[in-house]
C-alpha cells in the first residue's frame, strides 16, 4: 500500500445558524478549526420539508387532475 494517501481527520467545532455547535470529526481545515455553517439542516426547508408548493408549468398539473382527479381524495 502506498503512505500517506488517506487524509489527515482531526476534530473541528461546527456552529449552526442558531449558535448551537457541536464537535466532529472532518478533513476540514487543520485541528481545532471552526466551520461556521450559512445554511443551517435543522431550519432549511430541503430538509425540514418546508413549504412546497405545486407549480403548474405548460397546464401538466391541471392536465394530470383532469385525467386521474377521480382517483384523488379531496
């Protein structure tokens, strides 16, 4: 096997949006950093599901309601 190939992991502080952090371990930076996080996984909407809403683009939702609308619950 050849050295030195795998990366150095070491432990880092990460701090979410809220202020909250938490240490881990990561190849991020050099020892002791801290990684300060702009999108936050416990508030943004990809994963908290958020507010989806239903776009109708060239009329396909209206066309697909109109054909499978019996088979829905209202």
């Amino acid at each position: 096997m050849k050295q030195d190939t795998h990366p150095d992991y070491h432990f880092i502080t990460v701090v979410m949006t809220d202020g909250t952090s938490y240490q881990t371990r990561s190849t991020y930076g050099k020892e002791g950093a801290t990684l300060n996080l702009d999108i936050d996984p416990k508030t943004h909407p990809a994963w908290t599901g958020g507010n989806q809403q239903l776009l109708d683009r060239g009329g396909r939702v209206s066309r697909f309601n109109a054909k499978f609308g019996g088979f829905t619950r209202k």
